[in-house]
C-alpha cells in the first residue's frame, strides 16, 4: 500500500451515515472508503473539486472526496484544514 499523503486526525461518522450505511449492508467499506481519500483517490469529483483538493494538499486547506454507489447514494468525507479531523457524512448532513 502506498503511504497516505496526509494525517486523517480524529475519524468521526454522523449518526446519519452511520445509520444509513448500516442499513445498506455496508458499514464495513467505510475504512475503504478511508483509505482511498487518504491516498488522494477524491472518488466522484467533477475536475475542478479534484483540482482543488490537489492544490489543498499544497495549501493546507479542507480536503473533500464523494464515493457514489451504483444506485446514485453518496458519502461524502471532508478532513479539516488543520488535519485534525476528518468526517465521514451524506451530503444532506452537510
């Protein structure tokens, strides 16, 4: 496994997600999902969102990956500018 390009902090999960990926059968991809942000696979981004998570590797800023399941549900996860923590959410929690 390549090395992670930045410190994930304090993992955290809304009770929404939680819930709903529970539901799905799904929970268990959630530090897949983990691994790949970490390694700076964004997921579904359009090419300006990726752009900007590239030039927030640089900068320091929040970094932001989507991952859409084959049946359009989506899980967002944002880790915050300072590295200190990170969030896994659905997109109507944010």
């Amino acid at each position: 496994m390549t090395e992670p390009l930045f410190e994930l902090g304090q993992v955290v999960m809304t009770r929404t997600a939680q819930l709903a990926l529970d539901k799905r059968g799904q929970l268990h991809i959630v530090q897949t999902m983990l691994n790949r942000h970490a390694l700076g696979d964004w997921g579904d981004l359009d090419k300006e969102d990726i752009q900007a998570n590239n030039a927030a590797l640089r900068d320091g800023d929040r970094l932001l990956s989507a991952y859409q399941f084959d049946d359009g549900f989506k899980v967002w996860i944002i880790t915050e500018a300072d590295r200190s923590a990170t969030t896994v959410l659905l997109p109507e929690d944010y």
